[in-house]
C-alpha cells in the first residue's frame, strides 16, 4: 500500500550519495578484513530500474552497491535460505523495519548473533511508483539498531508526531464495526485471495520448510482459492505471526490482489502491544510473548 507523498518533502534532509559511498565503504572493509563471505544489498535494477537485491563475495565489486528512497525490499528475506546461510557470516543493508526483522531471526534462533553485520541506514520513508509507502506512516525506527558494526549510516532527527497514521485512521473505523460488519469485511477481502503465496514467500517471518497449506495429510486448509479455505489461510498466517510481524508489510506491497494484510498485521501488533507491552524485533533479549509463559501474564482472557 501507498500514501501520496506529500510529507513535506520528508527525504529532502537525506544525502543518498553520501549514504550509499558508506555503504560501500562499510562492505568493502567487511570484505577485506574477511569479517564476512557476503554482502546483502542494494544494486541497480535493468536498464536502471528500481534498485533490486544484490550479493557481493568479491571486495572489488563493492560499487555495484546502490542506496536511494526506492530500496524498499526488506533483505532479511534472504538470511533463512539454505544456500545464503551456508555462506555465513553475512553482511546485510538495512532500514529501521528491516534491522527489526533481523533481530527477530535471531531471537527465534534461525540466524546466529556473531553471524550477521547489520549495516543499517537512517530511513525517513521509502517510495514505490513515487509513492511513499504507508508504512513509513507508522514506523517508528527511522535509525536502527546495529549487530556487530557499531554505526548507523546517516542520522535523522525527527520529531515524533502524535497525528494518527492513515492505518490509525482506518483500523479506528473498522473497530467501530459490529462484529458481524468487521466479519463481513475480512471475508470480502480474503475472498479475493487467489492463493498464489506471495505473503508467505516475502515474509521474513515465514521460514517454515513445510507449510501448513501444503500439507496433505491430514489436509488441513483446502489449496484451491475458494470463500473457506481463503479465510482459514488468512487468518491462520496472520495469527502465526502475532508477536513476530515488525509491519515491514512486504506482504501487503506483494499481493497482487490487494488484500488489505497491512491493516490486518497493524491491529494484531496493537493488540500485542496494548497486551504485553511488547513490539516485535526491537530487543535482542525479549522473547515474543507467544512463544513464552509468565505467570505474571494477563490472563482476562480466561472466561
């Protein structure tokens, strides 16, 4: 999803140039000094097109980096894949979302600690067909937390705002819905789901090797698009990533269908966060609330 970019010109206070020239400064010695065997990146896209993920092994191919406001993939896709994690320890670019996903990785243990060198990049918002993307509305990472490099490339100073976000907004007329509207709503928007995946094959998040949607004994959720099977994948993968989504909403810019997965990812983060205080992928310490038990947990859900 996309909001017109009429943020007072929000990424004017960026220097692109000198960010990327850091980039590659950063994944040079990285190389060089054989900290790492990769470098996660940025490059230009054919016939310049918007930039697209790159891997660097060799030190001298470091100018193939780019960093500009349309470098709005989240990378840490690429850290559960079999063939890049045998090529630890790894270098990877990142924005504010993005250094929250990686974290969550290696919370969840999927990636070690010593193997990933975050080069995160201050981010003020990035765009898609001149767009800013509605994420940025609500992200409040704009310089991210490092693993293993002790700097952050760029520093933006911006003033939190206390003006609701555009998925504010609409998440605050949909809870004024009675059940049964809000029911009604989600049901019109998964029946437009034409189970192509995409949500799962762009989440970080979604490393499982063997999807629940794929089983076929017992053949828990049916694999043809269809009103009931939508509904149960929907709803079933959103709630497999409560406490885990950081909302980088690579899944709603994927969908071809335009299922609103950014609203749906949205409420359920507030919901963990009004419940247990928690917000997925900003402390390497804090395990997601799921995932743990504590006797001192609110348990009004109990009737």
């Amino acid at each position: 999803m996309t909001t017109n970019s009429n943020q007072s010109n929000q990424n004017a206070n960026i220097n692109y140039n000198d960010l990327q020239s850091e980039i590659r400064h950063l994944a040079k010695d990285l190389l060089e000094s054989k900290k790492v065997r990769i470098v996660i990146g940025y490059g230009s896209g054919p016939l310049n097109s918007k930039p697209v993920p790159v891997f660097i092994t060799d030190a001298n191919d470091v100018d193939r980096l780019v960093y500009n406001e349309f470098c709005f993939n989240n990378l840490s896709i690429y850290l559960t894949k079999a063939e890049i994690k045998a090529k630890a320890p790894w270098a990877i670019v990142v924005k504010g979302c993005d250094a929250r996903s990686v974290i969550g990785l290696v919370v969840e243990n999927q990636i070690k600690r010593d193997d990933v060198f975050t080069i995160g990049v201050s981010c003020n918002g990035v765009k898609l067909e001149g767009n800013t993307l509605s994420k940025c509305d609500t992200c409040a990472v704009k310089n991210p937390s490092n693993i293993n490099v002790n700097k952050v490339i760029g520093n933006i100073k911006t003033a939190s705002s206390t003006s609701a976000s555009t998925l504010d907004k609409e998440l605050e007329q949909l809870n004024k819905m009675s059940a049964e509207e809000r029911f009604q709503f989600w049901k019109n928007e998964f029946d437009r789901c034409i189970r192509c995946y995409g949500c799962r094959q762009i989440c970080p998040h979604c490393f499982c090797n063997n999807c629940i949607a794929e089983k076929s004994a017992p053949q828990w959720i049916s694999t043809t698009p269809g009103s009931r099977g939508n509904f149960a994948w929907n709803a079933i993968r959103a709630f497999h990533l409560v406490g885990r989504c950081v909302e980088c909403m690579e899944c709603s810019r994927a969908c071809p269908m335009g299922i609103r997965l950014d609203l749906l990812n949205h409420y359920l983060a507030q919901e963990v966060r009004d419940s247990y205080n928690f917000v997925a992928g900003m402390d390497l310490e804090q395990k997601p609330p799921l995932t743990t038990y504590n006797l001192k947990d609110n348990q009004d859900f109990i009737k």
